[in-house]
C-alpha cells in the first residue's frame, strides 16, 4: 500500500468523519456534516484577525463559538489518544491530519485570548470603570482583570503610593477635568475589508462615513473592497459583520 492508496481511501469517507465537522449538541449536525465545522473555523479565524487587529477589545463572543471550538478541540483529543498505537497505516495517517487539525484550532483559540489579555492589561481600568465596555469581557476575563488590577494596585501601594496622601492614592482621579486612564487609540487606521450589507443578504455596498482634518465624508465600500479607515468610523461595521479586518 502506498501513499496515493491512503489518500484514496481517506476520500472516500463520508463528509461526516471530518474531525472538526460535527457541530456538537446540534440535532441537525448530521445533516449540515462539514459545512457547519468549516463556519465555525471561519468564523473563529475572522474573530481572531478582527481581535489582533482592533485598537481595542472587541465583544467576546456569545455565540458559544469558543466554547463550541473548546469541546471539538477536547473530543478530537480523546479521538487521538484512542487511536494512538494502531499500527494501520490508514489509521496513522488519519491520525496525523487529526493531530494537525487539533493545533491548527487550538493555535486560533490561544492566539485570540492572549490578543484580548494584552488588551486587558493595557487598559484595565479604562474597561473596568465602564459598564457599556464592561460588558465586552467574558466572566472569566472580569474576573482575571479585577484581580490583576487588585494585585497592581497593592503593589504600586507598598512601592511608592503608600508614601503619598490618602487622596493622591487613587489610580482614577479625575481632578482637573483630566482622568488618569487612558484608553486605546480609537482613531488608529486600519485596514478593513467590504462584507455586504447584512440587510440583504451580504450583498450590495456598504456606507463608511469618515471624518478628515478638511471635513467628513462617505465611502461607498463594495463587498470584497479593501480600504483604510480609522478604527472609530468602522467599528460598528465591524461588530455588526457588514466588515473585517485584514
């Protein structure tokens, strides 16, 4: 048996034996096989790139879309330790595409939170003291960034603040009209790729009104068009899928 028997045999298998194509706790997951799997990698893949590239943190999402990619990621593991010692040459070569697929998600998944840690720590206050961003972190980020700005704050205490009055101790004073936090550049430019009007189905232009130094304007955007823009004036395409960062 050779290579090309391998991969013939590979082929031959029914859509639904794609490690990643199930879509777990889905009746109708049989029926939609690979396509469902593929959505939720293209989805994360678009999540992760907006993420990296987004001044600042971008809604986690509810979806479940991370914790459906977690689950997959788990059972595939258990698939490779089960079929690990198989001597079947079919069987080692399904397990290396299983094994690579595994990182290929797990590599996605790790990027995105540590894009949103750094985020975090940049700004922590800035996300803490604002309920409307606040709610852009999942309970496990909250509860990580409360307790790495309690952490921080206690150290900045027993190292120098601890020695100033109590009413210089605060890292959010806003005497003077000017706030000690500092948020990210919202007017950053980036650049964001067309999606289509979710109107109409991901087709037709799409509006960007920007604001330059000389005075506003708009920019019709069709789907598949690269531009650049600041972050503030797409953001909200971005978040409503109409756009994406590239």
């Amino acid at each position: 048996m050779d290579i090309s028997d391998i991969l013939q045999s590979l082929g031959s298998r029914p859509a639904e034996r794609d490690p990643f194509a199930e879509d777990l706790g889905d009746p109708f997951a049989a029926d939609r096989g690979q396509q469902s799997g593929q959505a939720d990698l293209q989805a994360l893949t678009r999540t992760w790139v907006n993420e990296r590239g987004a001044a600042e943190l971008l809604p986690w999402p509810r979806d479940g879309l991370i914790e459906r990619a977690t689950n997959r990621i788990k059972q595939q593991i258990e698939l490779v330790e089960q079929m690990t010692g198989d001597m079947d040459p079919k069987t080692n070569f399904s397990l290396i595409i299983i094994q690579t697929e595994v990182e290929r998600w797990k590599f996605l998944i790790r990027s995105y939170l540590r894009a949103r840690i750094a985020k975090i720590h940049k700004h922590t206050l800035h996300y803490l003291s604002t309920p409307a961003l606040l709610e852009r972190l999942s309970e496990t980020e909250v509860a990580y960034a409360t307790r790495h700005q309690q952490l921080l704050h206690n150290h900045y205490l027993s190292s120098f603040l601890g020695s100033f009055p109590q009413n210089l101790q605060n890292l959010n004073d806003t005497a003077g009209g000017i706030s000690m936090i500092t948020g990210p550049d919202e007017d950053g430019g980036v650049f964001v790729r067309g999606l289509g009007s979710r109107d109409i189905g991901g087709e037709g232009t799409i509006t960007v009104r920007g604001r330059g130094r000389d005075g506003d304007g708009e920019v019709e955007v069709e789907r598949g068009e690269v531009v650049v823009a600041r972050w503030s004036d797409v953001r909200d395409l971005v978040e409503k899928g109409e756009m994406e960062l590239v």
